[in-house]
C-alpha cells in the first residue's frame, strides 16, 4: 500500500507504549459515551462559556450559568476531564478549556462530523455487526424500508436531512474553486455530465464559473427533483438540465447526443458503491466518451491525505456506508479505484491531490488517448 508519508508514519508499526495503549483501550470501550458527552457538551455551551470566562470556572458556576443540575454538570466536567477536553487546576477546583475541547469548538469539520454521526448514523451503528456480515445496509432500517439511503434521502426527517447534506457539501464545496480551475482552465469545456449532481451545487458553480457550459446532471429520479427544486430561478440553471437514471440498472445508459461530452464529473459519488459496481458505472460512462472525452473522479482518497486525522474520519466513514447507506461501498484508496478504472477499459491520465479538505482528483481517458 503507497501511503502518504504522514499515514506511512503512523500506520507503520506500533507507537505507543503499554500503558498508553491500555487507555486507549478503555477509550474505544467507552466511545459511545465520549461521543455523546462532547456532543452534549457543546450543544449546552458549555464549552464556550468556559472557554469565555476569564480563569475557567467551576462545576457550581456551570450549573448556575446553564440552567442545570449541579449533579449533571459534575457528570459531564468529570467526563469531559478525563477524555481531555477539559484540565482542572486543583487548586482552585476551576475548569479550563484544552486543546481538545479548542477544536471541538473551532474546528468546522468536527462539528459536522458530530452533528453527522448523531442524527445518521448514531442508532444504525447497533446494526454494523448485521451489515458487515450480509453486506446490506440494516442501520438503514429505523428510518425506512429502502435498499439504499439514496431512494430514502428526500423522506428522511428534516435535521437528519440537514446533517446528511451538511456533511456531504461541506467536503465537496471546500474543493470546487480548485476543480473548477482543473475542469475548466486545464481544458476545453463546454458540456459536461455531472454523474450523481445531488442538489446542482457542482452545476451552479460551473455555470457561474463559464457562461458557456452546458451541465446534464445524472440521478436519480426523486434526486432530479430536489435538484429542479433547488437551481429553479438561479443564474444559469437554463442551462441545467436532469437526467433520471439508475445506473445500476442493467440496461443503463448515458445520454447520447450528437457529440461526445467533454467531461464526465463524479464527485463523491464512487465512494456510494461496490468495487464491481463502479467497474460497471465506469464501463457506461465509457460508452459515451470521445477520445477528447475526460472523466474526473473527485473523491478523499485515505491513502493519499496529507494529515493523519483526515485519514482517520475517512476510513470511520467507510462504515457508515456499511451500515446506512448501502451496505457495500467504501472510502477507496488509490488503488482500488485504479484497479476498478483499468477493468474498465479506461486509463488513469493523471492525479491532483490537496484540493479543499484532502480532496484528489482523478482525470481518466480513453485508452491511447
């Protein structure tokens, strides 16, 4: 495996000592209630308002200045002390906020990463077990009977929505300045296939970006209409056009139009199936390709981030893909999907990394092209 250096560092042998590795143990054991800890923790303010407060505070002031229980503030600080979130002078008994509980609060990432996992995936968890072993999504289940989240995502409750899309534009937005320049500035674009265009914010950014660019977005049918939904009455959505389509139909195909499309856009969008299925997806991609066609595949490749942590929520975010979304995709590293991109008769022309949140992107042609 080619990991990036950092990854290479850490993934590579054992580095922490006895002791160390205890606790960290005990903190995977406890991980549920970490996680709900922090989560209560922020969403009550405690963290800012100790965080504000001139030399910390103590847990009579949290109570008095939240409204709660000095019981329940004695719970969470205590909590919140041994996980690391918070340090205590025990002098004074006067909690500060760490460096941990720093980015609780400051990192955008980790809020989206909390709000994501408690109102998605969080009950679903129970059932990764069930996943891992029939390779279906059986999390899914407590929010509706459908084989996928993405049959599912436009009925799903109104905060689970919000995470759900929340998490998913704030990685792909943070990329697209960088992509449109590469789709666009690098090459000659004037008609474009976004293949899983979610609500059109990919579309929008390209017609804003070129006056001349025609999008055809490629979804699913109930996703072509939220999408109509949310471009309707925006600046170049007369040149947005839906496409309904199942690519994992057997009898799926592009659209055909007089000429080949320039591009073929993919943006988070291979990590939602199976190695086979994007053999496939990618084999029908081809069939509408002219040798000046390109496709660029954005996804987080693991392997290829530039910091450890990055790395770290990207294979956790395997498995909800497992568990919720559709019981068999992944975060890919480099060489599955280059794997899936050579069986599909297709070649890799070239690779960009360090786009947004440790986005890459993978520009494929034709072979001999």
């Amino acid at each position: 495996m080619n990991l990036f250096p950092e990854l290479k560092k850490r993934y590579s042998g054992d580095n922490l000592n006895a002791r160390e590795a205890q606790r960290l143990a005990e903190f995977i054991a406890f991980g549920p209630v970490v996680f709900q800890t922090a989560r209560i923790l922020l969403k009550w303010g405690i963290l800012d308002i100790i965080r504000d407060s001139d030399n910390g505070m103590t847990i009579d002031e949290v109570a008095k200045h939240t409204n709660i229980s000095i019981y329940a503030a004695k719970c969470l600080m205590e909590a919140a002390l041994c996980i690391g979130i918070l340090f205590i002078d025990p002098e004074t008994d006067r909690f500060k906020i760490s460096k941990t509980g720093w980015f609780l609060i400051n990192d955008p990432a980790v809020r989206v990463n909390i709000d994501f996992n408690h109102d998605v995936n969080y009950e679903g968890w129970f059932h990764l077990e069930e996943s891992l072993k029939e390779g279906k999504s059986a999390g899914l289940k407590h929010f509706g009977d459908w084989p996928t989240v993405y049959e599912g995502l436009s009925s799903l409750p109104e905060q689970v929505q919000k995470s759900w899309f929340g998490f998913d534009h704030f990685y792909s937005d943070s990329s697209f300045p960088e992509a449109l320049e590469i789709v666009f500035k690098k090459n000659k674009t004037r008609s474009l296939y976004d293949v899983g265009g979610n609500t059109g914010k990919w579309a929008l950014q390209c017609v804003a970006y070129d006056n001349d660019v025609e999008v055809t977005i490629l979804d699913l049918p109930q996703q072509i209409k939220l999408m109509e939904t949310n471009t309707s009455g925006k600046e170049g959505a007369n040149r947005i056009k839906g496409y309904g389509i199942n690519l994992l139909e057997a009898s799926a195909k592009f659209p055909k139009n007089e000429t080949a499309p320039d591009a073929i856009w993919m943006s988070q969008f291979l990590d939602c199936f199976s190695m086979e299925e994007i053999v496939s997806i990618l084999s029908i991609a081809k069939e509408a390709m002219g040798d000046n066609t390109r496709i660029y595949i954005m996804e987080t490749l693991w392997d290829r981030q530039r910091f450890e942590p990055a790395a770290f929520c990207l294979t956790m975010t395997s498995l909800y893909f497992t568990a919720i979304a559709n019981g068999n995709s992944k975060m890919y590293n480099t060489e599955d999907l280059a794997e899936c991109i050579k069986k599909a008769g297709l070649e890799i022309e070239k690779i960009y990394d360090g786009l947004g949140q440790g986005h890459s992107i993978i520009k494929v042609k034709l072979i001999n092209q």
